[in-house]
C-alpha cells in the first residue's frame, strides 16, 4: 500500500516553484485523487509534511498533475487535520469537565469524533463536512431533550462539533460544492471528479493536457485533423471558449507507451549539431527515419507487431516530442487556428488561440518550462538571430510539414516572468481575391478594383490593425501579377508563401533583411535590402511590411520611377491619414516621396455590439491624389474610390469611382490606346474582372467544389481572361466586353468538367 512507503515523493524546484512529485510506480491502482480515497488520503499525509508546495504530480507511467488551485484545497484540509490532532484535549473530550452521569456518554463521543477526524478528514473530508453537519442537527435534538445534568455537557459536545463544522466550511473544498451537497451520499466520489482534474501526460511529454472536458460544458463544435480529435466546448463560468483537443500520442495503448519512452531516451542521445537546424527538413527525415527503425527494433524485442501505420504514426510523434516542437505542431495542423498566444510564466496558464469561427478561446493545453525554453534554443537557432538579455525579442519564422507561422517572442527584461511567444499561423496555400469575396471581406467590385490596379503596375498600400487581413490580402494581390513579371519580396520574417508561388510557376525571389527589432547581427538591413532589389532588374516589388528605414528607400525609388511594376507593402495603420501619419511624420518619409504611393486600402476587424465576435472587412480603398502641399486631408489629397457601409455591411462605390474622377485611374488609362479618354472603356474592364470573380463564387457554391476559389484555379482564369482580351481584340479590333466574360464562362465551365473528372479518378 502507498502509505507503507515511508518517503516516496521529493519536491522539485521549477522557477519559483516547489512542485511535489509522487513515486505511484508500485501502486496497484490509478493514483486517483478524485477517485480513490487511499490517495488522497495519502497525499494529505504528505502535504502535512510539504506545505508549501504548489502543485502535485503523480508518476505512474503517466504524469498525473494537480494545480496549484487543487492542490491549495487539499493543503487547507492539510492543515486543519495537523492542528486538529495537536489537540489532543478536543480530540479527547477532556475539556468538557464531564459530570459522572455525563460520563457514560464519553466513548461514544469519542468514537465519533475519531471516526470523523482520523478516517474520513483526509480520505473524504467533503464527506467528513456532511457527517458533521448531520450530528449537530441530530446532537440537538437530543441537547433539546436532555436531563439538566446533562445539558451542560452535551452542550460542550455540540460546540466542539460545531467548531470542526465550521473550520471546514471556511474551506475552499467545501465553498466550492457547498451548493451541490443536497443529496450527497457519504462514500460516493462522484462530487471530487468536479473539482480535481488533473492534466494527463505521457512520461516522455512535459506539457500538460487537461484530458477530461469541461463540467456543464456545452459542445458547439466536433471535428478531426489528421489523428486529432476537437471539441469546442461553450463553458458556462466562462466567457471564452474552450478549445479541448486530444492528439494522437493521449490514445495510445501502454506499450506503445513505454515503446515511445524508450526510443526517446535513446535518440536523447543524439544531439544534433546546431548546423543540422539550419535543414530542418531533413533533420526531420533523418529522425523520423532512425526513429521508424529504432521503434521496429524495440517492438521486436518486446514481442510488439507494429503495422507500418502504426510505426508511422510512433516515428511521427517521437520527431514531434525530439527535435519538433511537441503539441505546439499539432495545434498549428488545425487550419481553423490563426492565432496562438503561450504567456509566461510557462506552467501557469493554458495557450490560447483564436478560432476562425469561434475567436478567442482557451484550450486545454498547459505548456511546461522545459518546452518553452527548448523552443527558445531551437527558434533561436533556427533565426539565426540572438535572444537573450540583449536582445530579449525575437521575430521569426516556423514551418513545420502541413503549416507556416510567423512567430513573435518576447522574454526578460522586456518580459519579466520568463518566456512568452505569439504565433501567427499562415495559410498553407495563398489566399485569392474569390476565398476574400467568398469570405465577404469584400465584394466582387473591390476585387475586380484591386485586380485592375494590381495588373496594371500601381503603388499599393494595404494598412490596418493587427490581425485585419491586411498581409494576407497583400498575399492576393500577388497572384493578379501576371506570371511574365519578376517579383521580388523583402521581408524580415518570411510570412508569404514563396515556395507555394514557385510551384504555381512565379518567377519570385525573396530576400530576407534583419528585424526592426534586431540590434546588430550578420543580416543585411532593410533599407540596404530594397536598394539591393532595385539592382535586380524590373521587376514586381513586393515588402511584407513597412517597419523602419527601409520606407525612405522604397518611397524615394518610387518617386524618381525607379521601380516599373507593382509595388506594394503592409503598414500598421487604421485610416489613410494614419498611413501618412506613420510614414511621414513617424518614419522620416518626405512628403512629395509619399505622393508617389497610389492607392491606399484599408482593412480592419469589426466587433459585434457584443464583443463576442469580429470580422474581417476591407473598410476603405483611397486613392492618392498629387496636388497637395502640406496636409492630404485638408487638401483633398485622399479621395475614397469604395468605403465600408456598417448597415450594408458592404464596400460601395462612392461618386468619385462611379463618375470615372480617379486620377489614378485616369493615369492608367493614358497608357492603354484603347482606353484613352474612354471611361466607359476602363469601367467595363473593372467590371468584367468583377464579374469573372464573382461568378467563381458562385459557381464553387454551385458545384461544391471549393478547390475553384484557390490559387491555382485562379491564376488559370487570370492567364485565361489576358489571352481572351487579345484574341478579342484583334479578332474584333476592340475589346468587347461582355464577349469576353462569355468566353472566359465557356472556358470556366470545361475547367469545371475536368476539375470534377479528375476528383472521381482520385476516388
């Protein structure tokens, strides 16, 4: 029995933490507070010993982890039962000066009052609180009806009841369920599996999962990715949901258990040099390789078959739990996550994420010390960037197979409880202008806006708050870039997906410039990384995001016509005057450099009057106009072409756009002979390139087929809808229009057929 052992826990020290750890390796059943009555009972003996410990975990082939909000329950208990039995005269009833009559009473108080207090105050103190509760009512009814020489003394028996009543009842334990007692059954422990949950993992895991689901929680949402199960649970003492995922490794058998434990211990071992990191893709084939054999091995030895499903599923998870980054990647293969927040100090809180459909949720993760410090090393060695005192922030990148993030981490000073990251997960393909319109961040109209000025070589600026959609949407417009231009993007932390536009035939380049946070360091600097790309010839130039200096050079090459092709970048900033406001005046821009920006598009979250959810809306697309001197909003030089109605929740049109007074688009039109002083002209090109997105839309809808609103299927009608204006044009001598749509439709609706017969011969 565990209480035979004489020492069998020791406490560990994490951060500023004792953490008591149980041996329950010999126990003969699951150490169980909730559910078994000799652990719990155990474990107050041990917390008599430790006070002041502030969590528990129990090691028995899994590590079993209490909280400290569990944990301080059972310490008050702790706590009342030692003092309790230092007093040896209320335990003894010797205070109560009993009568010779009242003596006879004795051994059965006695006997009460140790049953209470030695047997059920640490095994069921919940139940010892109703045992309580019910001898007072039923000692006064008989204190009522007593003999007088009774009274005195049944009296003091009742006070000394009522005094261990009430030391229990100022409990947190008690507090907690004092509502949920009615009814109660002594002996049944069904009310402790409300209160004490631990988190669950493997030995070879040290970030925790709450394995069981919320009480009263309400399931709003079950779905898989890959061998992971989710529940999103609406939880009822919360405002936030819960995210509750259990991954592959928390559904394996014992064996395969121990079979992981073992291979992890050997391939610890291993510590691969910090140049490996630097091929991370291959780091993780060689592993998973050495994994899948030493798994194979060590199953034969135990007499273990393992499936070649099986064996990959194991080598996967060991990659994760070795050189991956744990159930960190899991959360990252759920495409419904954007978002992941880990807070310091690590241990103490859950990670956070938000949903797609259900925004800021919790989940039940709870990342350990020694995770959040090896990502550290591995984000650090991965950077190439320091992280440390000097430089206590560090902006990258992760890609892990099935997911991209950009990554933000912050630690002390800067932070000063350890450690905290910020993830922001990446689309695995890009967006497109039909997944926007589809996802009515903007109408059909403002794409077909953005796709004529994209295709036609202007200056863009896409701004907005954080998590507005706006480098995503700058994602999109790469792909109206017609695949016959270079485009060359300088970001500092890769967040476009550039080996995504290789593969769908884009001449891209990407340069990768050191951090506006960064002090020092080997990489080149982002000013001397756009001056650098201004030598590789004409091309598309692409920044990710406008931080620092790197804004003088690009504006200063815009204005002297440097750059003959797209240029366009993000900027934090909620307004067009807030553009201005952050380049010029914050940024050092001058302000005849700024005219040469064109088009200004602004998109941000919009909150529900409840604040329970937002969403994404293209809020403004503005124009910049050139004749102003001093101040762009008092002279005009901002002229909104489309701005975001809150009642129709929908981008409109403004006089200016309807009545063709952009001088934007006029410029574009001066260029074009077919074009030249026909409005008519350019507005029936915008609307035909509206009309072809819309019409993608729609027809996904129709044919439930998804697949038309991504990048391929896009850049196949955008190559399309080019060769059908020339072969119209000089086939007719003009542009007509609606001919166009009308064959571009003929060609969309083969491209359907083929897309559906290509879906049966995969099935």
């Amino acid at each position: 029995m565990p209480n035979e052992q004489k020492r069998e826990y020791e406490i560990l020290k994490q951060g500023p933490e004792d953490i008591m750890r149980i041996n329950a390796e010999a126990w003969a059943f699951s150490p169980s507070l909730e559910d078994n009555p000799l652990v719990m009972s155990t474990t107050i003996d041990h917390l008599i010993e430790s006070p002041g410990v502030a969590s528990i975990i129990f090691s028995q082939r899994k590590q079993y982890h209490y909280d400290y909000h569990q944990t301080q329950m059972l310490i008050e208990i702790a706590n009342i039962y030692k003092m309790l039995v230092r007093q040896t005269k209320i335990l003894s009833l010797q205070a109560l000066g009993l009568s010779t009559i009242a003596s006879a009473y004795l051994p059965t108080w006695q006997a009460q009052i140790q049953e209470i207090l030695l047997n059920h105050m640490r095994q069921d103190p919940i139940g010892a609180y109703i045992l309580l509760k019910r001898l007072i009512r039923q000692e006064k009814i008989k204190l009522a009806k007593c003999q007088a020489e009774l009274h005195d003394s049944y009296q003091g028996y009742v006070d000394i009841l009522a005094y261990l009543y009430n030391l229990l009842d100022s409990t947190q334990l008690i507090s907690t369920v004092k509502q949920d007692l009615s009814g109660h059954s002594v002996g049944d422990r069904e009310i402790y599996k409300t209160i004490f949950r631990p988190a669950i993992t493997p030995d070879f895991i040290y970030t925790r999962l709450m394995a069981q689901p919320p009480i009263n929680g309400i399931e709003k949402d079950v779905y898989s990715v890959g061998n992971s199960d989710i529940v999103v649970y609406d939880q009822f003492h919360n405002i936030k949901h819960l995210y509750h995922l259990t991954p592959p490794e928390f559904k394996l058998t014992e064996d395969k258990y121990q079979l992981l434990d073992l291979a992890r211990n050997v391939l610890s071992e291993h510590r691969p040099r910090e140049e490996e990191f630097l091929e991370p893709e291959r780091l993780r084939k060689t592993f998973y390789n050495i994994g899948r054999d030493l798994l194979q091995e060590l199953g034969d030895n135990r007499g273990l078959e393992l499936s070649q499903l099986e064996l990959h599923e194991l080598a996967t998870i060991l990659v994760r739990y070795t050189i991956g980054f744990g159930l960190l990647e899991v959360l990252l293969e759920d495409q419904k996550i954007q978002d992941i927040t880990v807070n310091s100090p690590p241990g103490q809180s859950p990670i956070f994420i938000v949903h797609e459909e259900f925004g800021d949720c919790e989940t039940n993760i709870i990342p350990s010390r020694e995770d959040t410090e090896s990502w550290a090393t591995k984000f650090r060695i991965l950077s190439g960037r320091p992280l440390d005192e000097a430089n206590p922030i560090l902006d990258t990148e992760l890609s892990i197979p099935g997911a991209r993030a950009r990554v933000a981490i912050v630690q002390s000073p800067l932070n000063p409880f350890g450690i905290s990251y910020a993830f922001r997960r990446h689309r695995d393909k890009p967006w497109t202008l039909p997944l926007f319109i589809n996802a009515k961040m903007l109408n059909p109209l403002a794409g077909g806006l953005l796709s004529f000025f994209l295709d036609n070589g202007r200056a863009l600026i896409f701004g907005g708050s954080r998590s507005s959609g706006k480098s995503s949407l700058l994602g999109s417009g790469i792909l109206e870039i017609m695949r016959r231009f270079r485009i060359i993007t300088v970001e500092d932390t890769l967040e476009l997906s550039h080996e995504a536009y290789r593969k769908l035939g884009f001449n891209i380049q990407a340069m990768k410039v050191r951090s506006a946070l960064t002090k020092g360091g080997t990489e080149v600097a982002a000013d001397e990384g756009v001056r650098t790309s201004l030598r590789l010839g004409d091309s598309a130039l692409i920044i990710g995001e406008i931080r620092s200096t790197e804004s003088l050079a690009l504006f200063e090459a815009m204005r002297i016509g440097a750059l003959a092709n797209v240029v366009a970048g993000t900027i934090h900033a909620e307004s067009p005057y807030g553009v201005y406001d952050r380049l010029v005046n914050d940024l050092g821009v001058p302000k005849t450099s700024f005219k040469a920006a064109d088009i200004i598009i602004i998109s941000n979250p919009i909150r529900s009057p409840d604040g329970l959810s937002r969403k994404r809306r293209v809020v403004q697309i503005t124009e910049v106009r050139k004749h102003w001197e001093n101040d762009p909003l008092a002279e005009r030089g901002f002229v909104d072409l489309m701005k975001y109605n809150p009642i129709t929740d929908e981008l409109e049109p403004t006089p200016e756009l309807i009545n063709g007074d952009s001088e934007v688009i006029k410029s574009i039109a001066g260029r074009v002979s077919e074009w030249a002083g026909n409005w008519d002209a350019i507005w029936g090109n915008i609307q035909l390139r509206a009309a072809i997105q819309k019409t993608i839309v729609e027809y996904s809808a129709r044919y439930n087929s998804p697949e038309m609103l991504e990048a391929s299927f896009v850049i196949q009608s955008n190559d399309q809808l080019h060769k059908l204006i020339e072969e119209v044009r000089t086939v007719e001598g003009a542009i007509d229009n609606k001919h166009v749509y009308l064959l571009w439709e003929d060609w969309m609706k083969r491209a359907i057929k083929q897309l559906s017969e290509e879906k049966e011969g995969a099935v």
